[in-house]
C-alpha cells in the first residue's frame, strides 16, 4: 500500500469505514510506517477530543412549532390507521427477528437467552428513561455504589479523555442473573456494559457479533464476563473495549 | 434569509400543501412521523453552515416545506440524508444571498484532490508528541465553525451528524474518495486550530 492512499485511509480506518481485509492492509501499514501511524493516532485522538462534548444544537421549540404549524392537521381517522399500520408492521419485524433467534436457540439457547436478554436490557434502558440508578460521571460514586448490591466489584474506569463518558450504573439481571451495568455514552450512543461473574462461555478474546443490529463486544478479564451493547459502529466499540480493558 | 421574511409567509405554505384531501393528509402524515424526528440534526447542519441561529431556524424551516412539498420523490431508506441534502442547497443558495457566490465550494473540489502527503505543519510537530486537552462545547464549536466550508461540513456530517462516508457523499454531492480526503484535510486544520487555542489558555 502506497503511504499517499494510506494516510487518507487511515482515517476511514478511524471512523470504521473499511471492510475487513482493508482495515488489515491498511493497519499493517500503519505498523511500518511512523508518518501514518502517527496519522491514525490524530485522527483518533481527534475524533475522541470531539465526542466528549455533545456539539450538536437543539431546534428551538419556537421552531419546531413552527413547522408542525405548517403542516395539514391529521384527521383522527387517518391517524389511528397509520398508527395501526404501524403497529402491524411492527409485529412482523418481531416476527421475524423472534424466528431468527429460534434457529440460533438450537446451537447455544443458553448463550442466546443472555445475549437477547442483554439486548432488552440496552433497549428498557434506552426507553425507559431507566438508565442509571446512580447517576453519576464520577468512577468514584459509581464503583462503591454496587457494593452489598452485588457481590462483584465491577471495573469503572472513567474514559472520558478517551470521549466515552460514564454516565451511571444499575443493577440488571441476564439469565437469571444479577449483573452490573455501567452505561457510558458517545455523541448520541448509549454503550450498557454488563459485569458478570460468568455470562456464557465466553473466552478472554474479545468477540464481536451483530444481535438484532446491535453491535455485541464480550471478553473476560480478572475473572469477570463483560458483554457491551451500542448501536455504536464496530471500530468505535472496540475501541471501547481496549480502553475499557486497560484501564479497568 | 433574514431579509427575505417573505419566505415564512403563510401563504406560500398553502401553494405546496393542498389541506383537505385525503392522499395529502396521507402524505404528510408519513412525512411528519419519518422527518421531524430530525429536525435536531438538520437545525444543527444549519448551525454549522451559516453560523447564525436565525438564519439556521429560517433555514431548517425552508428545509421541511421544501423536503415536503418533493416528498414523492423520496425513494425510502435513512431520510435524515436526503433531508440534509436539501438543507445544504437551501444554505447555498443563502450564501449565493450573502454574495458569497459557491465559488469557494467549487474552488476546493480542485484543492482537495492534492492531499497534503503531511497533514500536519511542520510547526505543528509530531501529532503523538502530546495529546489534546480537552476544550468546552462551546469553544469546541467555535473552532469548528471556522474551518473552510467544504471540509467543516464533512466533518459536521460526520463527528456530529453520525453520517456514513456513503451517506456525506450522497449529501454533498461527490464521491466517497472526496469525503474521505476532506475529513482528513479537516481534521488536520481542526487539529492546528485546537493546538492553538490551548497555547492560548
């Protein structure tokens, strides 16, 4: 690989843009070559100096009744049948995605108990407003906050120089079993991190696998099983997970 | 945009939506629950791309009659794409407003394809040498702000916007080769522009 094309595709490997035999090429060269390994450093460094903040605006309500306003009113009619069509819709996306898990349930239905329960977990987060029950960015109050709660004493490292911020933590249960949840956030993701003693037969490797469009990183350190949901993109959530491993 | 009030008149809502018949309501109503959901981000496009919050809110309003009105050629998939795509032409014809005539968007389409082999200045010095300190919202914003616009709106679409190279492309209207190159360009003026305001701190 030419260093003229790699120094641009660094940064398409930074966002997690490439396939996986390019991100290979392109990592390989990084390795060799100090000018482009130095660029995928910036450029990650730039895009976590980025995500501590959230730099987005949001639309004055001034605005957005504006525009409501000048919309045609919806006929109640109208209304409930577009919302039954939704709802029909609905149930044949459950449909299908609930028949996807009944052919994985027969190689592992253990294992895959716990990924769809972790998979509800990330969702009642998300919808419930239920994120945290300890509300807090500081490692300090989370950590000792699952203690008598637990009987683990889960890693909560703060990564927000890394541009993922600790948001809280709440006690959540896979399978069965209690687990520690710690949810951090990037721009607009919410990543829950479960901590378990033993939660599948997961190795120490971290693997990432794709749960009903959910993007599931799991590995295992100090005797604890970690399994991270984010609709985060792949590239940005392993990045989570070395940072979260080494620090933690 | 502020000049031209004629533009959030009522009466030109009326021209494009006809209230009463059922296929319009129909319309709208899919419009209203598949659009509006966005309007956080195409309020913050605008933001970015005029720096003005009157002229960002008289634009993302221009944005929602016009994505409505040419709502049947919306051809499904993510909407909030197609939806910036026509928030960008309505802040370009604003600057064509200003008198900054799209020169200088056109003037970098030449530029960007002569990527720097060295992205950072000499003067900036090895990117590893110290990391970034981390800046507010608020001066981070800033300095986002004011990056040349072809590279300040790829690098809004992308840090800000969660868009895929794909999708900037589709919004910018060039190829992904010139997403990326603009995103590295970007990022390596933003980088100066941060380094200095540290040293300023």
């Amino acid at each position: 690989m030419k260093c003229e094309d790699a120094i641009v595709l660094v940064h398409a490997l930074a966002d997690g843009e490439l396939d996986a035999g390019h991100a290979r090429e392109v990592e390989a060269h990084a390795e060799a070559c100090t000018n482009c390994a130095e660029e995928l450093a910036a450029a990650r460094e730039m895009k976590n100096a980025l995500a501590a903040n959230d730099l987005r605006y949001a639309a004055p309500g001034s605005l957005r009744a504006r525009i409501e306003g000048a919309m045609p009113k919806p006929q109640p009619v109208a209304d409930r049948r577009t919302w039954l069509k939704g709802f029909a819709l609905g149930g044949a996306v459950s449909a299908l995605a609930a028949s996807g898990i009944g052919f994985l349930v027969l190689h592992d239905a253990r294992d895959d108990r716990l990924l769809g329960d972790a998979i509800s977990a990330h969702l009642r987060s998300l919808q419930s407003e239920h994120l945290t029950d300890v509300l807090s960015s500081d490692q300090h109050t989370v950590k000792p906050w699952f203690n008598g709660r637990i009987d683990l004493a889960p890693p909560v490292p703060d990564l927000t120089a890394q541009g993922f911020t600790l948001i809280g933590g709440r006690l959540d249960f896979l399978d069965g079993q209690p687990v520690a949840a710690l949810v951090y956030r990037r721009r607009a993701h919410v990543i829950n991190v479960f901590v378990g003693q033993v939660l599948g037969a997961g190795s120490a490797a971290p693997q990432m696998q794709v749960v009903q469009g959910f993007n599931v990183l799991r590995w295992r350190k100090g005797g604890l099983s970690m399994i991270a949901v984010s609709d985060l993109n792949r590239e940005e959530l392993q990045e989570f997970e070395t940072k979260f491993a080494a620090a933690g | 945009m502020t000049a031209h009030p004629s533009m959030l008149q009522k009466g030109r809502f009326s021209d494009a939506i006809s209230p009463g018949t059922t296929p319009d309501e129909n319309k709208a109503e899919r419009f209203r629950a598949l659009a509006l959901p966005h309007l956080d981000a195409v309020y913050t496009l605008a933001r970015y791309l005029l720096r003005d919050p009157s002229d960002a809110e008289d634009a993302a309003q221009e944005c929602y009659l016009r994505a409505l009105r040419h709502f049947d050629t919306f051809r499904g998939g993510p909407i909030k794409p197609w939806l910036l795509a026509i928030l960008r032409n309505v802040c370009r014809a604003e600057y064509a407003r200003r008198g900054r005539a799209a020169a200088p968007l056109d003037e970098a389409e030449t530029d960007s394809e002569n990527v720097p082999e060295t992205l950072w200045s000499a003067s900036d010095g090895s990117p590893e040498a110290t990391s970034l300190v981390r800046l507010d919202a608020e001066t981070a914003r800033a300095l986002i702000a004011q990056l040349p616009e072809p590279f300040r709106e790829v690098l809004v679409l992308r840090e800000i916007e969660d868009l895929s190279y794909r999708e900037i492309a589709q919004v910018v209207g060039v190829p992904v080769g010139t997403v990326m190159s603009r995103l590295a360009r970007g990022r390596g003026l933003l980088r100066q522009a941060w380094r200095a305001e540290e040293t300023q701190e």
